[in-house]
C-alpha cells in the first residue's frame, strides 16, 4: 500500500496542505495514519478521497455540502461528472471495455477505426482526450488502478508514433525551428507527440527532444538551431511551488522564442506569465495553435 505526506497530496491533488489541514479539522474529511514513529501519512483511499472533493469543489459543490455526502454518493456524483463530459461517445466506451480487460487488440481495433472515420486529429481531440479524462476519473473513484493507465497510455503512445513516422515533412532549409521537450522528471509524453504530430502535419521543422530533458541540454539545442518556438508540458514537474520560478527562467534564458506551456501544473491561478511565455489552456487550443 502506497503512504503518502500531506505535501504529496498537495502535489497530487492541487490543493494546499493548509488546505487540507483545515478540511480535515473543520469537516474530518480525511483521517490520515500513522507510522511507529508516529509521523502522519495517507493512502490510496485518502489520495482518491481528495481527488473526488477536488474534482467535486472545482465543478462547484461546496466543501460543506460535500463533506455531508456518504462516500458512495461522492463517488456517483464524480461518474455522474464523467459521463456527461464524455457522453454520445461509442469509442470511448469501447475503449473502457478493452482497456478494463486489458484486451490489446479490441483497443487498438477501436483506435483504428476510430482514426479511420475521424482522422487522427479529431480522434485525439474527439475520443482520446476524453477517454484519458474519463480513465483518470475511474481511478479516483476505485475502478481501475494505474497499471490500466500504463496499459493504454503506452497503446496510444505507439499510435502516435507510428503516425509521426509516416509523415512527410517540407519545411523550407531556413525554417524557423520548433523545439518540443519535457523538462527533467518529466516522463508524460503523450500531448508532446500530439503536438510533434500537429506540427509535422502543417510542415513545420521539429526538434523532438522527448522525456527528461536537463536544462542545458535545452540551452544547447536552443543555440545550435534557428529556433523560434519552443514547447514544453509541465504534468508533474516541476512542483508547484517551483512553477513560476521556471517560467521565469524560461522567460530570461529565451528571450527572443516564443514559449509554449500546457499542462496539469499551470493550472494554478495566480501564476504570471511573461510576455514570451504563452499558456495552452486546453486540448482545444493546441488544435487552433498548431493545426
């Protein structure tokens, strides 16, 4: 069984330990345990516990009102969420069953198709961006555990590079250079190839840089190149309370690009952002910002 600090919940959920510590005193809305050295710590149930309320206070429900609702009643509430996000949606159901079953082939055969009626643009915007949504809920809610998500996240990771190894690119010799990375710890690579994929399909000259990329790495690819963009997602990494500080330093190390964020850890609304600095702030905007 995992064991969790308050800051990890922190990290996990978005919400601040003083916060939760609060939550906890006013309304008893987590009990967390303790270790032999009597030093606190949580577990899966609470991190799924305060992902529910997360979710539920983000959409609107009072934390006093949620607190009064039976575990089961949150857990139908959050489905409830789900399913109107991602209703009408035969893929996405389809793509529940295999991944439930771990059934490889049913879930490729529904991507494929999918791909084929849709394209892979509207497919990834369409069915997998809110079939990721609905998995992630199915998680907080006890109905899946992460092994599922490596399942299908690997699954359409390979969709998506197959994909980008068909293109054609005919980008002019001195076209400005996109250089697309994840900064060091980062390992959620899907919107990243998404966007490779985006990028390809309109022509655009690429410097695909991937997963756990150190800073100077990036400082030497950013001289070596006409580089005029650059795009990065901040899933997990940086810490919250680390985020501005690197969108500063982005700011002043690159000063003459234009960078590119998205991602889980910029959601956080007192963040700023230099001028340099563009925020994506949904599936939608990558479509306009890069088709």
């Amino acid at each position: 069984m995992a064991q969790y600090t308050i800051k990890e919940l922190e990290h996990l959920s978005g919400i601040k330990a003083h916060t939760i510590r609060i939550w906890e005193q006013r309304y008893s809305i987590l009990s967390p345990k303790r270790t032999e050295t009597n030093i606190r710590y949580y577990d899966d149930a609470d991190l799924k516990s305060i992902l529910n309320i997360s979710l539920l206070n983000e959409r609107g429900y009072k934390i006093s009102k949620i607190a009064q609702m039976p575990p089961e009643q949150i857990m139908q509430k959050v489905q409830q969420l789900c399913e109107e996000s991602c209703r009408g949606s035969h893929h996405i159901s389809t793509l529940v069953k295999a991944m439930v079953d771990m059934d490889e082939e049913a879930f490729d055969k529904t991507l494929s198709t999918a791909a084929l009626q849709l394209g892979l643009k509207e497919t990834m915007s369409e069915v997998i961006y809110p079939f990721l949504t609905k998995i992630g809920i199915l998680w907080q809610t006890g109905n899946i555990t992460p092994a599922h998500e490596h399942f299908v996240s690997n699954l359409i990771r390979q969709k998506l590079i197959v994909a980008i190894d068909g293109q054609v690119v005919r980008a002019p010799e001195d076209a400005p250079v996109y250089i697309l990375y994840l900064p060091e710890g980062e390992l959620h690579e899907l919107v990243l190839l998404y966007v490779n994929y985006l990028l390809r399909s309109s022509n655009k000259k690429v410097v695909y840089l991937g997963q756990n990329l150190p800073f100077t790495d990036l400082e030497l690819t950013y001289r070596q190149f006409n580089t005029k963009y650059i795009f990065t997602v901040l899933t997990a990494t940086p810490e919250r309370d680390q985020v501005q500080g690197y969108i500063n330093k982005m700011a002043a190390t690159f000063p003459e690009c234009i960078v590119y964020m998205y991602g889980h850890q910029l959601q956080n609304t007192n963040l700023t952002f230099p001028e340099s600095i563009k925020k994506i702030g949904s599936p939608e905007e990558l479509l306009t910002l890069f088709r």
